[in-house]
C-alpha cells in the first residue's frame, strides 16, 4: 500500500500559546504532501477534515481506505474535493473518467467505491490536492472548470492585497455536504491576503500555498486575533487553521492559496472580522 497517513489531535488557544517555533509547525504545518507516485494524508481531528497530495508519476495511483476511518473504502462516508495544481492529469472515479487541467476542480460525493488518480506525461507529472470530510448525504461527481468558478475580485494595489478569489466547490457553485474548496491568486505585486483577517468559529480551514517562487516564501499568520503567531511556509506546503485562529499571510513575492474548510455551514460569508488596528 502506498499511502501514508498522520494523525493531528485539536488544541485549545490556552495550550497552543505554549508552543515555540518547532511545536507549533509539529501540530500545523503539513508538509511534504507530494511523493512520487504515493498518496499522503494527514487527518486533523478538527471536524475530522483530511489533507492530502497524490503525484502519479510512473503509473496510477489509487485512493485506498485507511485505517482511522474504520470503513471498507474511502469515500463510504466521505466526501472529497480535488484541485490539480500540476500537469494535465485524470481521475478515474468507478470508472467513470474526468479529466483535470492546471487549476481545475473536482468533487466526489459519498459513495464512491475506486478512485484511481493518472498523470497524463509522467514528466510534467498533476499533482492532485485533496480535502475530506465526513458526509450525510451523497451529491453528484462534478468536474468544475475555472470557466464555471464563482470569481470575485477583492483588494487593491495600494493595500498590496489585489486578489482573484475563485470559488470552485461552494455550494454557489455545486450542491456538497460540508467542504467548500476555493484558490486565492495574488496579483504580481500584492503579498496580502485574507485582510482584513477574520475568524470563523464554524468553521475550520486549511491553507495550501503554491505558485510561490523558487527562492521566495510565506509568512502565515495564525492564533487568537488578540495573540497572534506566524509559520514560515514553503512551495506546496499547507497549514491547518483552527476555528479560534486567524488566518492570513503574506509573502515575499506573489503566490496562489487554495482554501478548504468544513463546519457547521455552508455560508461563504460566515466570518468574525478583526479590524486591523486591533490586530495584537
């Protein structure tokens, strides 16, 4: 079997102001998440939400069950939410195939027995990002092109914050459970995003930074808006953002976020803002 799978326990904001540099990365900071021809997860056990990364390189990879899940297949109480951030690849899904460009979307309901994973050319390999969640009910298989994404622009270049926000698996979009999948591209200029910051406390989310240059970083910010703390992130790393925490960034060049989340809603709109001056 060639997956891996780690566990992440909650935190309360008493315990996570304990940590240094080295605990909080241990207990946020997922990373690496591509391995050829490997599948890697980690399972948060908030809202019980998993991350994942799948590189198909020199053959097709298959999403088998694992062990914390306690069921026959994957997907026999999940949903799951896939954005190719690599080459041109496909996903076989009980036979039925989609194919997925650069920054193309899919959703898969609950259900689903086999969900093999392809790469079109081995040596401009896709790299599948992936988001679970438990589900009660079980909707379409959907591809979603960028071409049918919910986009907002939001933003300005004086604020260094002008940004694309492409919803891709919202339920503006597709009828899901509980995920909601979207990516955030920064415009060339802009580091900022997510301002004026916000918490959600129905929510959780996890943050998946790509795009970002060779040499170049993220800087994340996380915790109680009163207290807050950062995480220096890499190309293709994601970090887990609990329902108490903040969550924005800003980098030293440009990059492209992909945000997933999971909770009590549905409502995009559904945040605590923190006015910036009051940020501590």
């Amino acid at each position: 079997m060639n997956t891996s799978i780690e566990t992440r326990y909650a935190s309360s904001p008493q315990e996570a102001k304990a940590w240094n540099t080295t605990q909080a990365r241990e207990a946020l900071l997922i990373t690496p998440l591509f391995a050829e021809d490997q599948v890697k997860l980690v399972y948060s056990h908030y809202d019980r939400f998993i991350t994942g990364g799948i590189m198909p390189v020199k053959q097709s990879v298959k999403l088998e069950t694992v062990d914390p899940l306690k069921a026959a297949f994957f997907l026999e109480r999940r949903e799951l939410g896939i954005i190719n951030t690599g080459g041109a690849g496909s996903v076989s899904v009980d036979g039925e195939i989609f194919e997925l460009g650069f920054k193309e979307a899919l959703y898969i309901g609950k259900g689903k027995q086999e969900v093999i994973f392809s790469s079109r050319n081995g040596a401009e390999p896709a790299r599948f990002y992936l988001n679970s969640t438990p589900a009660h009910m079980t909707y379409p298989t959907r591809r979603i092109t960028r071409a049918e994404a919910d986009v907002v622009t939001l933003g300005a270049q004086e604020t260094a914050n002008h940004r694309t926000i492409n919803k891709l698996l919202v339920n503006s979009v597709l009828p899901t459970c509980q995920l909601q999948m979207g990516m955030t591209e920064l415009k060339p200029g802009n580091t900022w995003n997510t301002m004026p910051a916000h918490t959600h406390d129905r929510r959780m989310e996890v943050y998946f930074y790509f795009e970002v240059p060779q040499g170049q970083a993220v800087c994340h910010f996380w915790g109680q808006p009163q207290e807050t703390r950062h995480i220096w992130m890499q190309n293709n790393e994601a970090v887990i953002s609990p329902p108490w925490s903040i969550h924005s960034g800003a980098g030293t060049s440009n990059y492209t976020f992909i945000w997933g989340m999971a909770g009590e809603n549905l409502d995009y709109g559904d945040m605590d803002h923190c006015a910036i001056p009051d940020l501590r």
